[in-house]
C-alpha cells in the first residue's frame, strides 16, 4: 500500500540552492558533519541510533511518568467513573498509533513532502476552521480544539506545527531568490501565518500559535531571509504580543499572576497551578521524594499528567530527573540541527530546513513548558513534547520526528553511493 502511494506521487527532484546564495554561502565548507565519509554498516545503520533511543528513551518515560501522575485522578468526583490504569491505557493506545504512523512516514521521501506541502497546507486550514464549528469541533474546559475520531481526538492545531514546518521549508526553497525582498518572501508567509492565527485565536490556542509563529519564521531566517527584515519583524510581533495580552482581562491577569505567585489572590486564583508547581520542585529537592511519592498530583496540582507533567517529575525525581530530562532533550535538538547542517552541505536544501525546523519545533515547545512550570513564563496551554499525556500531540512529535530521521537516512544513503528514494 504505502509502495503504491509513493510511485503515485513521484517525487520531483528538490531544488538546489541557486549559487552565490546567502544559504549556500554559509553552508560552504561545512565540516565536522562526516559529509564524505560513508558510515558502515548495513541498511539498518543508515540512520541516527543514539537519536532514536533518546526518542524512545522520552516516549517510555513519559508513559510511566503519566500512570504516577494520573493514578490518583479517579479519587476526584469528576473522573469517578474512571479507574486507575484509564489514562495509561489511553497513552499506551496513542504511543502505538504513533508508533504506526511514524514507522509509515518514515517510508516516504522528502521529495514527497515538499510536493505535498501545499496541499497538506490548505487542507489542514480546512480543518482548523471545521474544528470551530458547533456540533463537529469538540469543546474542553472552554477551549475548541478537537475533532473527535472516536479512537483519537485529533487536535488540528497539533497537525499545523507539521504541516506549517513542511510547508515554510517548501516556500524558502521555492523562493529563494527573493529572499531579500520584504514583498516577495515575507509578505506571502506572515499573510498563511496571520490567517492560522486568526483561527487558532478563536478555538482559542495561543500557545500554538507563537509555536507556529517560531518554526515558521525561525525557517525563513535559516533560509537567508534579509535580516533588517527579519528583526524589525520580530520587533513588530513583539508588541503585537504584547498589543494581544492587554487586550484582554483574563490574558492580562495570567500574564501578571506569574510575576507574584505568592500573593493570596493569586495562590488561589490565576496562579493556583504555577504556586503548586513551584512546591512540586520544592519538595523534590536533589533526589526527589520517590517515583510514586508525588503529594501535589492528588488533586492539588490540575493538569499534573499534561502541562506540568515536569513538576511530577521535579517533586518524584528531583533535580537529578529533571536535568536528564532537559539534557535528553537538548541533545534531540542539537542533533536536529546537525542533521540539517549535514543535509544542506549534500545541497538537499529542504530536507535540511525541515530537519533544523523540527529543532526549531521542539526547542521552544520544550523551552515554554518548562519556563511555564519553573514559574519563568505565564502560564500557557502547551505540552511537554513526547512525554505529556494527550494523543494528537504525541502522534505529531512521533511523525515530525519521523521525518527528522528521514533526513538523515536519506543523508547517510546519499554518502553511501545509494540514492534509491533519494533526490538532490
């Protein structure tokens, strides 16, 4: 089956960065990246191992860290009916469709992608204005983000971070010579990134939203835009920003909460979550009080198995887990980045975007979430990639990720003398 959709859309060659390009340019000369030196080994040794083991290192982790901080929720009147296991089980259900559908994606080459970007594109639009419908979107705790699939909600806004990456990546390779035109490059993204956030503003998911806001724009940067533009955009976005939380009482409070936690008001209103974190890490210390020990997820803590999945891991692991965490996390990111550096270097320009973009992705995701628990960011809706509980999100850092060893695959392949799926 996936044979047949692969010859179906036969992949069109990618583009190469035209000469003298700011992007080639900086990419000239790369070293260290092993470009020219062929790893050995068989087919299986064509991708990145200690990448794949820190993935799967993160997805299990998690999985245990999500039974410890749901286990107690069926004690509360509104999980009554629930038993213990129900939430690992439905973890357990996503990380295998995950599973599935990554080791699916990951048969497709980035030629395909690119020539689907687009459409994904329009089509993932198209859901996100479906999900805002009464009746079809499915509502949470005010917020209208889901499209119900009966074994999984798919959450649109989780799908644009993939799509909105592949699709960035395609426009700066399609574009390239104008790269230093401010009509040409960043007029037609910022209109496709404007209208997404219109509609993620609606549901509403904000944090989404500055998420797509960094991969899309980080990628044009990467991609040689002209860099006046690019900082005088970000000026601009910064007090659009800002323009955007004073514009709104309940924004406003959250936004002021978390620089006093401590106050009574704001203990016991919009910074009940961030002071219960804050005791999470503070009762975990060095070594944690040990897994399962966790006093604040019995109902002290909201959402302990989702966004503040970490002050679980603070409090029950202490400083020790915390640190290996975000040391697992950084080194997928930096290895993201490296994967694209040597994917340029080999003129796959695409695959190399699309790979330095999941860096991208999952470094200010990861950066938000844990500045949000440490009581360093306002609060905001986002998960911690690959480890908080919640089907679409883990499904779409399974494929982004996917696709991320793709690049490298193809990368290896290409070094190796074997371009069978492979385009320059």
């Amino acid at each position: 089956m996936i044979a047949k959709l692969i010859q179906r859309f036969a992949p069109r060659r990618e583009q190469r960065m035209p000469s003298g390009s700011a992007l080639s340019a900086s990419y000239a000369g790369i070293g260290g990246l092993g470009v020219g030196n062929a790893p050995r080994g068989g087919r299986f040794a064509e991708f990145d191992h200690l990448l794949m083991y820190a993935i799967l290192g993160l997805l299990l982790f998690g999985m245990v860290m999500v039974y410890s901080a749901s286990i107690a929720l069926p004690d509360s009147p509104k999980y009554a009916n629930y038993k213990t296991t129900h939430f690992l089980l439905r973890h357990c259900i996503s990380l295998m469709i995950a599973g599935a559908a990554a080791i699916a994606v990951f048969q497709f080459p980035l030629s395909v992608w690119q020539r689907l970007a687009p459409l994904l594109f329009v089509i993932t639009l198209f859901l996100l204005i479906l999900v805002l419908i009464p009746g079809i979107g499915k509502g949470v705790n005010g917020a209208r983000r889901w499209l119900s699939l009966y074994v999984i909600n798919l959450q649109p806004s989780e799908m644009m971070k993939v799509v909105a990456l592949l699709y960035a990546a395609d426009f700066t390779v399609r574009k390239q010579e104008y790269m230093q035109q401010f009509s040409r490059s960043f007029v037609p993204m910022g209109l496709a990134i404007a209208f997404v956030g219109i509609l993620l503003l609606l549901e509403p998911d904000m944090g989404a939203f500055m998420v797509i806001v960094a991969i899309a724009f980080g990628i044009l940067f990467l991609g040689g835009v002209n860099a006046k533009m690019f900082f005088s955009l970000c000026a601009f976005m910064a007090v659009a920003f800002v323009g955007l939380v004073f514009s709104s009482d309940y924004r406003r409070e959250r936004f002021f909460a978390y620089l006093n936690p401590w106050d009574e008001k704001n203990a016991l209103g919009k910074a009940y979550q961030l002071s219960h974190s804050l005791i999470a890490f503070g009762r975990g210390e060095l070594t944690g009080v040990g897994l399962g020990g966790s006093v604040e997820k019995l109902h002290y803590l909201p959402e302990a198995h989702t966004d503040f999945l970490l002050a679980v891991v603070g409090e029950e692991l202490g400083f020790i887990g915390v640190f290996a965490v975000i040391m697992t996390f950084a080194f997928i990111v930096h290895r993201a980045f490296a994967i694209g550096s040597q994917a340029i270097a080999l003129d796959r320009v695409f695959a190399g975007l699309v790979a330095k973009g999941v860096g991208i992705w999952l470094g200010v995701q990861v950066f938000i979430n844990m500045g949000v628990n440490l009581g360093l960011l306002p609060t905001k809706g986002l998960t911690l990639p690959l480890m908080s509980y919640g089907g679409s999100a883990i499904l779409m850092n399974c494929v982004a990720l996917a696709i991320l060893l793709r690049v490298d695959f193809e990368s290896r392949a290409m070094m190796r003398g074997h371009t069978t799926g492979v385009r320059r």
